[in-house]
C-alpha cells in the first residue's frame, strides 16, 4: 500500500499521522528531463478527516538537480516544506490517493526559469553571468514608413 493511500471510512478522529522516506523514484520523472531527484522525500504529514474534506499538514523535504538556463551548468536545490498544507475534498467515503497531489505540489515549488543563483544547496555565482546583457541597439534598422511597414504587409494580402 501506499503511504499516502488511505480508507477515508476507517480514519481516527484524531486524524493519521505518516512519517518516512520514499526513494528519489517516486517523483517518476523521465529521463530526459532536466530535473533530476537527488534524494529520497522525507515527508511527516498528518491527515484529518474535516466535514467534506481531508486535510494534509506537516512537512515535506527532498533534493533536486537542475540544469542553469543560462550557463547549462548543474545545481542542486533543496525543496523544503516545514509547513506543508493541502485541502483536498472528499468525493466518495472511499479509498483516497494523496500521492499525485503531493508528488505535484513539490515539483510546483521548483523554478520555471532555474539560475545557479536559485540553488540553496551549494552557493554559487553563474559563470555566464553577464555575459549575454541586453543590446540596446535594434536587430534591424528599418526607417518609419520606409516602405509602409511591417503592418503594410498584411493590407497587401486583401
């Protein structure tokens, strides 16, 4: 069984508490990706039965690598979340699986855009930075109303 699967029927009053590791496998991403698991989840959450919902709190931790967008390099950040919470509403007195929920909820705290500077684990400077700064100078030289603009293409199409 799952450690995050559970009879809604046979939850205690006073809730479930779970506290334990999961292997790095369990955030199940592919081998291509850029994000990489570098340690087992450590996880102590405590699940109770509200009037219509179930309600997670407690704390979530693991280790990930990623690839830097600017200079390709790899870092590591820690995903910690000492004050882990989630409502999750009950549809049917049944068995209930939370690990989807709190696989996704982890991997939303990562960044879309990762630097070097976003790791947490080892702190570092990217190497590229600087070197890519914005031109001021436009890609291309085209004079007002030189030959009606790009917008006047769209009027020759009519």
């Amino acid at each position: 069984m799952k450690p995050f699967q559970f009879d809604t029927r046979n939850l205690p009053v006073e809730g479930k508490q779970i506290t334990g590791t999961l292997p790095a496998s369990f955030f199940n991403l592919p081998e291509a990706d850029t994000v990489k698991a570098e340690s087992p989840l450590i996880y102590d959450l405590n699940f109770i039965k509200d009037d219509k919902d179930i309600i997670v709190t407690g704390s979530l931790d693991a280790t990930f690598s990623m690839e830097c967008g600017r200079c390709l390099e790899r870092f590591q950040i820690q995903v910690d979340l000492p004050e882990y919470e989630a409502e999750v509403p009950i549809e049917k007195e049944t068995t209930m699986d939370l690990t989807d929920l709190i696989r996704e909820d982890i991997l939303l705290t990562l960044p879309n855009f990762p630097r070097c500077e976003d790791g947490n684990v080892e702190l570092r400077d990217c190497p590229a930075q600087g070197k890519f700064e914005p031109s001021d100078e436009p890609l291309v030289t085209e004079e007002p109303g030189a030959d009606g603009g790009v917008w006047n293409a769209l009027d020759q199409l009519k």
